[in-house]
C-alpha cells in the first residue's frame, strides 16, 4: 500500500512541477504581450496583460509549495522549466491579434492539463491538490473569458 501511495505522490508532484513550469512560461508570455503590445486599445491591453501576468505569477508559490506538501520537490532550478514546461513560450514579434490569441491558446492548454491533474489528484484522495488546481483553473478560465471578449469586438482594432 505504501508504494501505491508514494507512487500517487510522485505522480501528484511530477503534474504540480509540469504546472508550476507551465506558469512561469506564461507569466513570461504575458510580460512580453505587456511590453510588445501597441496600437488603439494599447492602453486596455498593457494593463490587462499586466493584472493578468501578475495573478498567473502568484500561482507559482502555490504550486511549488503544494510540491512541498507532498514531499516532494518543486523546480527550483532556472534552467528545469523549459523542459519540464508544455507551454511553449512565445517567440517572435507578433501583431496584438496573435498575442491575443496565443494568449487565449495557452489558458485553453494550462485547463485542458489542470482538469486532467484534479482528476489524478481526486483519484489519489489528495483534495488539497484537487482543491488548489480547481481553484487555479478558474482563473485562468477568466483570462481566457476576457480575451476572447475582446477578440469578439470585430471593429479592426486588433488588426493591425
């Protein structure tokens, strides 16, 4: 029994480091749509991309601390997060458009994972886990909902 718990921990702990390193790749994500953004909605979208990197960079103590919870060890080490990341970082320059949408792309991919990992966690009887990752989703289920609005507005203002 014990190593069918410790093998659910290792489990718990290799998802929570996959979402820690996936959220420090879209923080960094968000900081460049924060810097690189321009045009007539500049404004709107440098303070949205800000609020929203800023409340995707508090979950990365979370989750690391969570690892923690488990015994096990969170990344730590700079160099770990690419690899252990499923979000690609963003690369190159991109029109307000794609950064919207490559925003939008990243949240659907981080839920997608999130609910996969709440049902592992659920499985394993780890609710905190559970708990922590239902909640996380819900947030980035609200940046998704935000920037879609905004891709909706079909005026041509993200077009350029």
């Amino acid at each position: 029994m014990t190593t069918t718990l410790e093998a659910r921990q290792t489990a718990l702990v290799k998802a929570l480091n996959r979402e820690q390193a996936n959220t420090l790749v879209a923080y960094l994500n968000y900081k460049k749509y924060h810097w690189m953004t321009y045009g007539p909605l500049f404004r709107d979208l440098h303070l949205l991309f800000e609020e929203h990197g800023n409340e995707i960079f508090a979950m990365l103590d979370e989750l690391a601390e969570r690892s923690l919870m488990l015994d096990g060890t969170p990344i730590a080490d700079p160099a770990d997060y690419l690899p252990a990341a499923t979000v690609k970082p963003s690369k190159g320059k991109l029109k307000v458009r794609e950064m919207v949408e490559e925003a939008i792309a990243t949240h659907e991919h981080i839920i997608t994972e999130m609910h996969e990992d709440a049902e592992l966690a659920d499985d394993a009887g780890d609710i905190g886990t559970a708990d922590l990752l239902t909640r996380l989703v819900q947030v980035h289920q609200k940046h998704r909902w935000f920037l879609k609005e905004i891709l909706k507005q079909g005026d041509g203002l993200l077009d350029n």
